[in-house]
C-alpha cells in the first residue's frame, strides 16, 4: 500500500499564487524537466528506475540551480512515495532519527514508502551520515541527497557505496531560453500577462546565469514586474532591459571546494598548454572572485619547475619574482604582475624533463637497494680521506673543459633527458659532448691522471 503524494502530513506543499516564478514552475512530471537529458532522456538509466519505480537511494550532484530539488520532487510524485525533506544546515542527529524512524514505522505498519530528501549533504558530519546508513540498507527510506560539492570527497564512502551518484550539469543557454520561454505562457507563470521577450535578451539570461534555472527565472520576474507596459499593454523585455534585471554577473566560485579547485586546475593546464589567452580569462575569474593572490603566485612557481623547467630557466625567477611583487605590491595592481607571470610562462617553451627525473630517482630509491656512495665522493677530511681509503677524486676544474669522467653513482641509470625545448636543446647538446668525452676516456683516448682532494 502506498500513499497519496499528497496526503496529510506531507512536507511538500503546492507553491501559492505569491510564490516566486521559479516556484510555481516546478515540473510536476518529467516530461516537464528542462536538461539533463544525458540521465532523463528516452532510455536512460535514471529515467527507466523512476518510471519502473525502481529507484534506490541516489545523490544528485551538481551546481546550484541546476534542478537537484526539483528532480526529487518529480520522482516522489511519479513514484507515488511521501516526500519528506530537510537539509545538512538545519538537521541535527536528533531530528534525523526522528525523520528515520517515523519513516521505518510508517513503512512496517502501512507499507508506505518514503522519500527522504536532504539538501546540501556534504554538511552533515560523519556522525550525522552515518546514522542514515541502517535505514537505508533496510530500505526503510529512499534517500535522495543533494550537494554541489564531489559526493567521493565529501560524502563517506559507505553512504556513497550505497547509493547511486548521478551528476547534474548546468543548463545550457538553449536550455534557459526554452525554460524563459515556457514561463511566458504557462498558466502559473506569466501567460495572464502580456509579455514579449526579445531572443536577445534571453540569450543573455542563459549566458550570464551560467546554468542557473531560478537565476533565470527570478531575473525574468524582476523585469516583468519592472518595465511600465507599452500603450498597448504589452512589456517588452529587450537585451538592455534584461542586463539590467540581472546587474552585474555573479561568478560562481566557492574558495576552499570544488569551484576553487575546478578553476586552478583549469588555469594550470591552460598554462601547461601553452594558451595565454585562457590562463589570462581563468586567472581574471579568479582575481574577480576573489582568490588569494599568493596562492595563484605560488602556484605558478610549481608550474615554472614542474612544467617548463631547464626549457627556459628563467621561467622559475619571473614566477618566484612574481610572488614577492604580490606581496610587495598588493591588489589590484598585483594583477598586471600575474598576467605578466602568466602570459610568459604559456608562451615559454616546455619540458618537463626535470620532473620527470626525479619522479624515477625517487622511485628507484624507494622500490631498489639503496647505493652507496663512491668512496672517491665521500667526505672524510684531510686526514680521515686517506686513513678510510677516500681518494681519487678528480677535480673537474683542474681539466680541459672543466669536465672529467668519473664515476658519481654506482649504475648508469639514465633519469634526467633535456627535451629539444627551448635552453633544454642547448643543454641536450653539452650533454652529448659530455658522453663522447667519456668514451674517448674509456677508450684510452684522454680523460688525463691529474687528482685533486
């Protein structure tokens, strides 16, 4: 037995008529969702287990706005299962087993299947995460979890391991133009109102909202209820009426989560592949957001070492420079300091060659036998070299060249090999001509017998 999405009791309540827009447009069926079509499209794998109503505990991820709430309402409603809801802000573990055992009791003496539905999950500790584990083994409740953070790093992992994830993207911009379009002429949306809205004006809503459904909607409602009608009657919505509905555009950044990371990452690699033009856009959303400007330095002289390297060395002196100009200097002027930062290590050549070396050195040193070091190369003092059999060192300097052949490892494990990159071409070279004076020595063509302590 199953009851009425709507019976008494229900924590969902139909929007009234003083709702906001974004509100009283809720899809009641999923026919009625706008995106997401790559899990709620014909034949898709959460389609088929809501339709079928055979749906376990999921978590929903993905940016605000982007319909977690609204996707939970539409499956309790097409499920026909009682809809309960709270959030990681509010809930405590008192109210939580609250919620969960009413809802085992309900499911054991009427048969009633619940939907407990949590927004922003990732706030709950482990504590709190973990007292929803036995019920939703039990199946006692269905549970639908909502977070704009990664579920892997917020989320334990038996909760995780136990649900199905599925990751929501933003809308696209044809999306919100359907979406602001549907409003206009839905009976709770707009249609008693004679409005007309202008293909430019909505393009700029889906732009600007970044996916944001409700962005996009609270930004139609304002201007609606702020352009005078015309003569006639009519409020036309242009593009200079919707730029001023939504104001200045809001960055979607989070400082210490996903966002933070997202953005970095993106600027990094951009930088790595040598793109100044999108290093410089991810590093402005940064500045623009707010980010810590030392960080962004900092992370630039990773990058110097890690990606550029011996390819252009004077990579890693403009990065460090850069971190003392920020702290020297300060916002906002420390930006043209990091755009020059930036913009010279994307166009710089790279190499990673110098990573990549002692990446394998570590490795040798870790998984082989730890070598030791040639007697000619310790360090015993004047005296104690001789006594401990510490001689034969040749002094580079006292040779043609400055260069000797001699031993400083016991193996010939290759681990640092300059790419043909920028100085690294150079350095490639010197190296070679290194090698081939080794093996004229090795061959009795040179190498001289001079020794120096």
């Amino acid at each position: 037995m199953t009851t009425d999405w709507f019976e008494q009791g229900n924590k969902h309540k139909s929007p009234g008529r003083g709702a906001p827009l974004a509100a009283r447009l809720r899809p009641q069926s999923l026919d009625d969702v706008v995106g997401q079509e790559h899990v709620l499209g014909p034949g898709k794998l959460l389609r088929r287990a809501i339709e079928a109503d055979r749906l376990g505990s999921l978590i929903l991820y993905g940016p605000p706005g982007c319909g977690k709430t609204t996707l939970a309402e539409v499956i309790a409603r097409t499920t026909h299962r009682r809809f309960e809801r709270t959030s990681g802000v509010l809930a405590n573990v008192q109210v939580l087993r609250e919620l969960l055992q009413t809802a085992e009791h309900r499911h054991t003496h009427a048969g009633t299947e619940t939907i407990l539905f949590i927004d922003e999950i990732h706030r709950f500790n482990k504590a709190q995460q973990d007292v929803l584990l036995p019920y939703v083994e039990q199946g006692a409740i269905t549970l639908i979890g909502a977070t704009t953070h990664n579920p892997f790093f917020f989320i334990n992992s038996p909760l995780t391991s136990r649900s199905q994830i599925f990751q929501l993207e933003p809308l696209s911009v044809d999306a919100v133009r359907r979406l602001l379009q549907r409003a206009l002429t839905h009976p709770d949306g707009l249609a008693k109102q004679c409005v007309q809205l202008e293909d430019e004006a909505a393009t700029h809503w889906g732009e600007v909202c970044e996916g944001d459904a409700r962005r996009a909607l609270n930004a139609l409602e304002i201007a609606v209820l702020t352009t005078p009608p015309a003569g006639d009657g009519t409020i036309c919505i242009t593009r200079a009426v919707a730029e001023e509905s939504i104001q200045k555009k809001a960055v979607v950044y989070d400082h210490d989560e996903d966002e933070h990371y997202d953005t970095i990452s993106a600027f990094i690699k951009s930088v790595r592949g040598s793109d100044p033009h999108a290093a410089t856009y991810w590093l402005a959303k940064m500045l623009y957001a707010g980010e810590d400007p030392r960080f962004i330095a900092r992370r630039l002289i990773i990058l110097a070492s890690e990606d550029i390297g011996n390819a252009d060395p004077r990579g890693l002196t403009i990065a460090v420079a850069a971190l003392s100009a920020v702290d020297f200097v300060g916002m906002p002027e420390a930006r043209i300091t990091l755009a020059q930062a930036t913009t010279y290590l994307a166009t710089a050549p790279k190499s990673n060659a110098a990573y990549r070396a002692v990446e394998q050195a570590l490795k040798d040193v870790k998984e082989g036998r730890t070598l030791p070091v040639p007697k000619p190369l310790r360090d015993g003092g004047p005296v104690g070299r001789k006594k401990l059999g510490y001689t034969g060192y040749r002094y580079a300097h006292a040779y043609e060249g400055h260069f000797v052949d001699q031993a400083y490892m016991p193996t010939s494990a290759i681990y640092y090999e300059p790419s043909n990159q920028g100085y690294e071409l150079t350095i490639g070279k010197r190296m070679a001509h290194w090698d081939a004076l080794r093996q004229q020595a090795r061959q009795g063509k040179g190498g001289g017998d001079a020794t120096t302590d």
